[in-house]
C-alpha cells in the first residue's frame, strides 16, 4: 500500500510541474472570446434599452438571453479551469488584440489573442449561440 501510495504522489508531483495543455490552452481562450463577448452583449442590451427601433421588447429579450446563455457558459468554463488549476489573473485589450493573464500550476502564463482572430473567433461563437436561441 505504501509503494502505491509513493507511485500516486509522483503522478500528482510531476502533474503539478507541468504546463498548460493545448486543452487548457483552448479553454483560456475560449473564456477571453466568451469575456468580450458577454461585455458586448451587455453593451448592446443597454443600447436596445435606451433606442427606439421598432420591436424593441423582441430585440431586448433575444439581447438579454444571449447574455444569459453566455454567463452559464462562462460558469461552467470557470469551474473547468478551477479544476485544473488555472486562475485567470486579467485581461487587457490592446492595440493588437486581447492579452490574458493567467497561472496554471504554478506557472504565469500569457495568451494574446490578435483583433483580427478575436473578431473571427466572436462571430463564430455569436453564430452558434443565435442559432440555438431559434431552438
């Protein structure tokens, strides 16, 4: 039982020691795209808010419910991360695109996301997330 116990410790040892998988990569990703995203959401319920455009309550309501839908995805992302021992520090915008900071095992790493990317990547999501609210 010892000699198990001593096998598993030098799994869990040299798992902690390593960096970030592609895997964990594509989720701190995924959470910056999501984070701007939400942030434009949020942007654009409040300009549907104050507008006058004809069918505001629909506009509103779809705003509202992408926003909805994009909070739980980041809840889930966030748990996903805590799991695997990745903290977010910050994400900056800068001239050339998104900058995320975040700490995975003991390592601080950094993911920058150009605007070009950062605009592919938002269309894509804000594709996939309007066509499941038509279901």
């Amino acid at each position: 039982m010892c000699e198990e116990e001593a096998v598993r410790r030098r799994a869990e040892e040299t798992d902690a020691l390593r960096p970030p998988s592609r895997r964990e990569l594509e989720w701190v990703r995924t959470h910056t795209v999501l984070s701007v995203l939400s942030a434009m959401a949020a942007r654009g319920r409040r300009d549907i808010a104050r507008s006058s455009v004809p069918l505001k309550r629909f506009f509103a309501t779809v705003a509202a419910r992408l926003e909805q839908t994009i909070a739980y995805d980041l809840q889930q992302l966030h748990r996903a991360l805590n799991d695997a021992g990745i903290r977010i520090l910050n994400e900056t915008r800068s001239p050339d695109g998104v900058v995320c900071r975040f700490v995975c095992r003991g390592f601080e790493e950094r993911l920058t996301i150009t605007r070009e990317a950062l605009r592919a990547e938002i269309e894509i999501k804000l594709e996939a997330y309007l066509s499941s609210l038509g279901r």
